[in-house]
C-alpha cells in the first residue's frame, strides 16, 4: 500500500512539474512570437498607436483564457491527470496555432483596416482554443491528429512570414522613416540592422542627403551598417561621396550612374570605445559639398553584472518557484474551502510578480495601469511584467555602457568621469501617460554617487497597459554631437587665441549645496530628457539671479500644462514655490518683487507682482492681444506693455495703468525701457522703435527684434532676431539709433534675450540650434562670437549680477556655478 502510495504521488508530482514545464515553454514561446512581430513587422514598418494594440490584444486573451482553463481544470479535476498532462499540451499547440493565424492576419487585411486584424485573429484564436481544449485529446489516444496540428502550425507560421515579407508595399517598408525629417538626434531605440531609408521623392530644386535615425551600438569591434539616401536636385552633377566615420577613417565611394533618389550603405569597423558620429558628403561639379547629419554610434564594453547579481536574481526565482509548488502539494490535502482560497490567492502572487506567469493580466496590474504609481527593483524577479514587459533597464544599458568615462553636467560630473551605473528601481509614475523611469544610481571616479530616474517613452503598448520596445530614451541628449557652429569656434580652442587678444573661458563647474528639493526641481519636465525640439523653448526665462545675488529664480514643470516658480536660496537654505501656473519672470530692479506672467482664461495673459517682503500677489495689467511670450518690461516705475495699440505703464502699487503715447504702426513685445526709465524700445514695423517716456520724439532702428535688452549704463542696446530667415542675428545699437555691429551667432533656432556684463564689454545669449542649447558670447569691440558650451552640458544659464559667474542647469538635476575668465 505504502509503495503505491508513494509510486501515485511520484506519479502526481511528475504529471505536474512536466505540465508546469510545458506551460513555462508556451510562455516563452509566445514571448518570442511578440517579439518577432514586433521588431520584424509592427515596428520597422508603422510606429503609429492604431497598430500597435493588436499584437497584444490575442496575446493578452490567449494567455488569460487558457490559464483561467488550466487552473480550473486543475481545481476540478485533480485525479485526472492525464487530462492535465494533454491539456497542456494541447495549450502549446493551440499557441503555435494562433502564431501562425496571427502573423499573416496582420499583413493580409489592407492598413486601412487597422482595428480588424487584431480582433480577427483574437477571435479565431478563441474558437481554436475552446476547441482544441475543449475536446481534451489525450496524447497517447490521438498522437496523428496531434501531429498534424504541429505540422499545420508550423507550415502557417512560414508561409506567415514569407507571404507578409512579399506583400508588404513600399510604402509600409518606408512608414518608419518620418524619423529621417526630425532633428538628426532625435534617437529611437534601436537594433543593429541598419535603418531603412526614406522612399519619399524630394522637392527637385535642392540637393540633400539624409542618413538613418537610428543609432547604433556594440561592443568593439562593432561593424557598423550605416544607410543613407540622396535627392539630386538642379545644382550640379555628382562627382563623388565621401563618407567620414569620425573615428578619423574616410571612404570615397562613386556616384550612381541611375537618377535620384539614390539609396547607398556603407558598413566600417570601429575598434575603440567611443561616441562616434559618421556623416556623408557629397560633392558636385559645381564645387559645392552638401553634408547630412550625423548618425550617432555607440560602441563601448558592457559592464558585466556580477555573479553574485546573478545568484541573487535566480536563487530567488527558483525559490520563488519551489515554493509555490510546495503550497500547492500541501494545499491538496486541506478542506476543499481552504484550497479554494489557497489556490486563488497562490494564482494571484504568481500572475502578479513571478515571471514567466507575471506576463499574464492581473488585476492589480490593471489598477496600477490605471492609476500609476508602480515600482519594483531590475535587481529581484519580482515583477509585473503584463504592466512593465521585458526589462527596461536592460533598453538603458547599451547607452548608459557609453556614458563610461564621460564628464559633463546632470546626470554626469564635470570633472568626475562616469565609472560604474546600477539600476535601482524601475516605476511607472502616477502621472497619467507618463513615461516609465529607471532610476540608475551613478558613480564617479571621485567616489560620490548620486541617482536620476531616467524616463523611456513611446512604449508598444495597449492602451497604456502592456508596456515594452521603448522607441525614446533620455539620454539622447548626452549622446548628441557636440559639432562647431559655422563662424562661431568654442572658447577652449588654442587656435583662437592666437587670432584674438581678448577672449573668454569658463572654469570648472561647482555644484551648489542645495536642498534635496532644489536640486531636482523641473527634473519630471520629459524636454529635459527627451529630445524635444519645439518653437519658443528659449524664449522664456529658465533662471534668475536675484540683484541681491543671494538667490534666483527657476520655472519647473509641475503638470501639463503647469509650470511652477520657486524661490532657490544660494545657500541652500531656503526653496519655496512662489506662483503656479507660470508662464515667464524676472527681478524688480531693486530685488523687492518678483514679476511673472500667467494665463487667464484660454488666451489672455495677466502680469503680477509678488512682494517678497509682504508676501501678497497682486496682478497690475491685463494686456489686450498680448503674445504669451512676450514678457513686459520691469523698471523701478512699474512694467512695460504694449496693448491696444498704446505704449502702457503698470505701476507696482497697484494703481491704474498709464497710458503713455500711441505705439508706433505694427508695435509688438518686447517692450524693454532703459535703466533709468526714460527711453523705451520695443519692436515694431519699422524694426526697433525708441520713445521717450513723456511722448515725444520717436526714433527707429532698422533692425528686427525678438528679444531686446539694455546695456546697464543705458547707453546700448542689443537686440536678436531669427524670423524670416534661418540665421540667429544679433544687432548692437546706440542708444540715438545707430546700428553698431551686426552679427550671426547661430545658424537656426532661437535666443534668449542677451545678458550684458556690468563694464558693457561683452553680451552672453543663450541660442538653441539644431534642437540644442548653447552658450554664446560676443565681444561687443571685436565682434568675435565664441561657444563656451561643453560636451554633455546641454545647459541653461543666467549671469551673475557681478558678470562674473554663470549659473548653470540643464533640468535633470542640480544647478552650478561657473567663473568666467577674461583674457
């Protein structure tokens, strides 16, 4: 009796630990079909949302009714194993079944019909599963009929696979490519099969070339397949291509004998570790050479995860595993009752964090889905991998492996060089749409560490529930070439200083000791991380030294479409948020108040005044027709705005607004009035228009203006403009109307108003071209413009009071000050 007691209980257990094994096989079998249809088909070919849900869709069901099937039947029937052993089965063969409906389903039916081949493959897939299972086959009766069920499926899945490559049209294979028309920076996540390239004929007047957008990564030697397309337009003919790898290697390659637009592949080696950024040239007979932008490559060694990483993460799992099976071998022997409840609550701790099972639809990872707030550690398998699929960190590791042994600012040092990361903690933030964020923790050469949460956007996902194949990072930025401007050398260049006596430089950059709060204000703002290139991003203060220089101003993002300003002391000891809603600000000139700009309503904007010594706000105008952008003017009298027509003077008491004098024809912000408050400039159609505060005479300066600001003597002014054309030109002016210097500082993109140092020798302007941020500064003698910007800043500034410093931030963490050396 003893014998065939433990011979059935062998028996048991086998039967179990073998249908477990196979449901784990189907897991991972359908983990690879998502992925193949993913990375094969859905992504390369659309990256819009209408297609992305119906790969998840008959996943999401299949797994969810043939569990709920499996468990049931292991509830209801625990003798009958035989029927457990073929149900399994028969669950691995119904999933190589759908594979093979599903593949061809979603290229047969035409793109217009986005919504149906999800839903029809999901539905067949449901009748395939409640048939095969069903009818509950046992193996050894009916093993032909199981046969031709594999060989069915797998004749589905290959001519799966073989019809969608052939019918795919063109136009499909090219979908992905609007990539190719954004900033050359902006980085999707990426394989290392080279990007195909755009199909799109290109207007017939210009020549361009354009290379993939995507990066690429490896370890080296990494072979890197670089793609690039070329549109002739009526310049010239093609006389030869150069492609130039950065790594100080070139190739030449001959021009096509056929017509644009040309499609051409270049595959190099590179060898060392490095952040490389290839390019192509082409040059025509006319002696003009077009260059594309760069494609950036990573090739850096991976940071080996520890053995002892390893153990930890397995050992656990395991015995994750060994104890599940064990409650289920104790639970058979309870009060039926007891075993209800033991097995639903054994079945929800594993569907909810223990992988493969975990993939599964929970509800608790519903409830996170829908109301955020979820975080588990990269570091233990516990996860709710049907909320957070696959392992974002690891999306992360090839870019974080190529910041080792960088500097620059947040999440960098400036003069520590990167030496080890470890992700921490991965979370989806409460924020509804927000991205989901790994938090590394960052150490350096000179022993500190400190964490950022870097986020990932653009999942394949369905409806915001099943989150994978992240498209973005947040490190694109730190990855970016750090590329010359035309005409405009960095400051650190030796060359220049044999070209000019008199030049600037910045010193080393130092932290400031400020409050945990402080030092991650605007950090959940995504346009820190994200390359986000849209209009008016430096048009808007970011900081703001006090005149006191004890403390500054700083806007972060709070909300969409929320901005906050807080009050930072330079000593750390105070961080307190002045105003929400916030659009723009600046200082009173005498330190007292803080002048911001907020919405009204849908399209008004209202000016206020916070008395830092009362603490009261208090709005002083309402301008009429008023551009958001567009921040008064602030003098010890009050602030400056142009409103129906009419030049208007605001005072800080409260009082009602003056009404100046009739603005000049097409007057417009800014509006900015000399220091000591008796001449006001302000752009207008004439260009800069300058009146006296009492009415009288009106000069013009025949110079466009999108930001305008004073020397502090009131003798000058200086003035930006980029509207109507591609360059960023700055104009110097007297303060009777003539035009000093005029000077392009940047080939596109926009500038902050410029910063005069106290002596009126030189102006910082803050420009943004190519999506970037860059620090400009120009000689107002000499009319020399040099970039102090460095690798990896991608910084805000403001200047010091005393022009002496600059206070630094890029937004992800940490605010710095820098000396300014003048030579």
């Amino acid at each position: 009796m003893s014998a065939n007691k433990n011979g059935n209980w062998i028996r048991t257990t086998s039967i179990y630990v073998g249908s477990g094994l196979l449901l784990l096989i189907s897991y991972f079998f359908l983990y690879v079909a998502m992925q193949m249809m993913t990375e094969i088909y859905l992504e390369p070919l659309h990256r819009s949302f209408a297609t992305r849900p119906n790969v998840f869709l008959p996943a999401a069901l299949f797994i969810g009714a043939s569990t709920l099937l499996f468990l049931f039947r292991m509830v209801r029937e625990p003798d009958k194993l035989h029927l457990i052993l073929s149900f399994a089965l028969n669950h691995l063969f119904s999933l190589i079944l759908f594979t093979g409906l599903a593949i061809p389903m979603h290229h047969l039916l035409p793109r217009a019909w986005a919504p149906w081949p999800g839903l029809v493959s999901s539905a067949m897939l449901l009748l395939a599963l409640l048939f095969v299972q069903g009818t509950s086959w046992p193996w050894r009766r009916q093993p032909v009929r199981h046969l031709v069920w594999v060989v069915l499926s797998l004749l589905l899945i290959v001519l799966g696979i073989t019809f969608g490559g052939i019918v795919m049209s063109p136009s499909e294979q090219v979908s992905a490519t609007g990539l190719l028309s954004s900033p050359p920076n902006v980085d999707p996540a990426s394989l290392s099969t080279p990007l195909p390239v755009a199909t799109e004929i290109a207007p017939a007047q210009e020549t361009h070339v354009r290379l993939g957008a995507r990066p690429l990564h490896g370890e080296p030697p990494f072979a890197a397949t670089l793609s690039a397309r070329i549109y002739m337009g009526v310049e010239g003919a093609c006389q030869s291509l150069r492609w130039r790898f950065d790594d100080g290697s070139e190739s030449e390659q001959p021009c096509p004998a056929d017509l644009s637009p040309w499609t051409l592949t270049a595959r190099h080696t590179y060898s060392a570790s490095g952040i490389y950024h290839p390019r192509l040239t082409l040059d025509l007979a006319n002696g003009r050479a077009i260059t594309s932008d760069t494609q950036t490559v990573v090739v850096a060694e991976s940071q080996p995860i520890s053995r002892f990483r390893r153990f930890i993460y397995w050992g656990v799992w395991a015995l994750s595993l060994l104890a599940a099976a064990g409650a289920v071998l104790w639970l058979r022997g309870r009060p039926p009752q007891m075993r209800t409840i033991g097995y639903v609550t054994l079945g929800l701790l594993l569907i909810t964090f223990v992988p493969p099972f975990s993939y599964l639809p929970d509800p608790l990872g519903i409830v996170w889905a829908v109301a955020g707030g979820y975080v588990h550690d990269p570091r233990l398998p516990f996860a709710d991998r049907f909320l957070v699929a696959g392992f974002p960190e690891d999306s992360l590791r090839p870019w974080l492996d190529g910041l080792i042994g960088q500097t620059g600012l947040d999440p960098l040092d400036p003069t520590a060089p990167l030496v080890r990361y470890e992700p921490v903690r991965v979370r989806v933030p409460r924020r509804r749409g927000a991205a989901v964020e790994v938090v590394i923790r960052f150490l350096y050469a000179d022993g500190s560490r400190r964490t950022y949460a870097l986020p990932l956007y653009h999942p394949n996902g369905f409806s915001g529930l099943y989150q994978s194949g992240w498209a973005y990072d947040g490190l694109a930025r730190l990855r970016t070439e750090h590329r010359e401007l035309p005409d405009t050398p960095f400051a650190d260049d030796t060359s220049l200083a044999l070209m000019e006596h008199s030049t600037v430089r910045l010193r080393e950059p130092e932290r400031l000791p400020l409050s945990q709060t402080a030092q991650w204000l605007d950090t959940a703002n995504p346009s820190n991380w994200y390359w986000y290139c849209s209009r008016h991003t430096a048009r808007y203060r970011h900081m703001a030294w006090s005149p006191s220089d004890d403390a500054f101003l700083s806007r972060a993002f709070a909300d969409y479409p929320r901005d906050d300003l807080w009050l930072v002391s330079a000593k750390g000891d105070q961080t307190e948020r002045l105003a929400e809603d916030v659009i723009d600000f600046d200082w009173s000139p005498d330190g007292r108040r803080v002048i911001f700009t907020r919405r009204i309503g849908a399209r008004a904007m209202g000016i206020f005044a916070l008395s830092l010594a009362e603490g009261g706000v208090r709005q002083l105008a309402q301008p009429a027709e008023v551009r958001r952008y567009d921040f008064p003017g602030v003098s010890e009298a009050g602030v400056w705005y142009i409103s129906e027509g009419a030049l208007w003077l605001a005072p800080f008491d409260g009082g009602p607004a003056q009404r100046i004098d009739l603005a000049h024809w097409g007057a417009k912000g800014p509006v900015r009035p000399a220091p000591d408050g008796s001449l006001v400039a302000y752009a207008c159609s004439a260009g800069i228009c300058l009146q006296d505060r009492s009415g009288g005479a009106r000069r013009t300066i025949d110079a466009e203006a999108q930001q305008i600001a004073w020397s502090m003597d009131g003798s000058r002014l200086a003035a930006v403009a980029w509207e109507g054309h591609d360059d960023v030109v700055l104009t110097i002016a007297r303060r009777d109307g003539q035009i000093e210097r005029r000077v392009t500082i940047a080939p596109e993109g926009e500038a902050s108003a410029p910063r005069w140092t106290p002596d009126g020798r030189w102006l910082f302007v803050q420009t943004s071209p190519f999506c970037g941020r860059r620090i400009l500064t120009v000689n107002v003698t000499t009319g020399v413009v040099l970039d102090l910007s460095q690798p990896r800043w991608d910084a805000w500034f403001d200047l010091a009071p005393d022009g002496e410093r600059l206070l630094l931030t890029n937004g992800r963490g940490g605010f710095w000050t820098a000396a300014i050396v003048f030579d």
